[in-house]
C-alpha cells in the first residue's frame, strides 16, 4: 500500500470513528455513568388490566408496552401517604415531560376505593394533585368496580382491606403497610404503599415500598431502564 492509500484509508477510518461517537457516544457515556440501581433479582412479567379513566375511556395497560410504566394504588379518603405517593408519580411524569421524554414513559395511579370514588371524585382528585384535569395520554388516573378493582389488586399482589375487617395491627403483618394503618385509625382502608416500576418488555423491575423514599432513585432507575 502505496503512502497515499494509507493516508486515504486513515481519513476514512478517522470519518468512520467521528460518526460512530455522534451517533452512540452519549448512549456510551450514560452507560457508563449511570449509578447504581437495585432492581428485583427475579424480575417478573406485569399482568396486564383494562380499567376506566374518570372521561370513562377504557384504558388498558398492555397497550403501553414498550414504555417504562409506574403503577400504584390508592384511595381518595386516605388519610396519610396516598397523595403523597400520588405526587411522587406525578413528579416524576413531569421531569421528564420537562426533558422530552414523557413519550418514553407512562403512569397510572389506581384508585382502587370501588365502595365511595366516583369518576367525578377522582376528577377533582387529578386536579389537586395536578392542577388540571386534562388527561395526558400517559398519565392516567384511573378506576373500577369491585370485581374489576379485586382482580386487578391480586394480580399485582397488591393487599388493601376494609379497616373494620383488620380490627388490631396484628391482623396484617407486612412490611409494605404504613404503620399509620395498624391498629385504630380513621382510614376507610388499610393498604400497601407501593409503586411498581415496569420496563419496556413488561418486566416488573422494581418496587417503591413505603413513602420514604427520593425521587432520585426513581429517575435512575427509570433511565438506566431507558438505556439498557
């Protein structure tokens, strides 16, 4: 090979390299900064459900595949966590609608109180919470009937009672239920704080248990969910 071969062969090597780091180069480098993330050892396949949003729009989860999807539960009359969590959701459907990304992700927060919420309630619950009831294709607020909301919850494993039926803290021992909700109390329910964090295929790869929890972690997750 002749000097001007070589030097034509080291350009285009050099054009091949300088388009192959502005295509995947920031994908690489996220890779490699990403923090930590605990996900699930044994990750396990999302049921999927249909229920309604309070436009009484029949919404099915499955049709979400191939986003990351947030799900928890939650009733109106709560007395504690419910709007809190709630919000975590909420935020976190914002920060990434403020990056460009809320069509990458979606959120579904079920109000599973079949025996008092209506759609009209959980309308006005969508708005304190958002400030708007305008529904965003992937942010639903979303409710059912009892048989629809029973079924739903046992798929998802996600435990709530009526509080009369839980009459002491030693009825339901579980480390997911807020301490709040054990014993006497005031609250129609006694529950799980949970939000289960879906990946793109289906997999449940994370649970948020509890309320005391950052955000942060929730965004970490959700993007290294993103890039790999």
């Amino acid at each position: 090979m002749d000097p001007t071969e070589k030097k034509v062969v080291i350009i285009g090597l050099i054009f091949v390299i300088f388009v192959f780091a502005s295509l995947f180069g920031n994908a690489i480098l996220q890779r490699f900064n990403q923090p930590e993330v605990n996900l699930l050892s044994n990750p396990y396949p999302a049921k999927d459900f249909t229920l309604r949003n309070y436009e009484n729009e029949s919404i099915q989860f499955n049709a979400y595949k191939g986003k990351v999807r947030l799900v928890t539960f939650v009733y109106q009359q709560c007395p504690d966590g419910c709007s809190l969590v709630a919000t975590k959701v909420i935020t976190a459907f914002n920060h990434y609608q403020d990056i460009g990304k809320s069509d990458q992700i979606a959120t579904f927060i079920i109000d599973f109180d079949y025996v008092h919420d209506t759609a009209a309630e959980l309308r006005s619950f969508a708005k304190g919470l958002t400030g708007t009831d305008e529904i965003l294709p992937n942010r639903q607020f979303l409710y059912g009937n009892e048989t629809e909301i029973v079924k739903v919850a046992a798929d998802w494993n996600f435990y709530f009672a009526p509080v009369n039926e839980t009459t002491n803290s030693t009825t339901t021992q579980n480390a997911y239920l807020n301490p709040q909700h054990q014993g006497t109390h005031k609250a129609l329910w006694i529950h799980q704080f949970i939000v289960y964090v879906v990946d793109e295929e289906g997999l449940v790869q994370r649970l948020f248990t509890g309320t005391d929890w950052d955000n942060q972690e929730l965004y970490d997750t959700i993007d290294y969910l993103l890039v790999n």
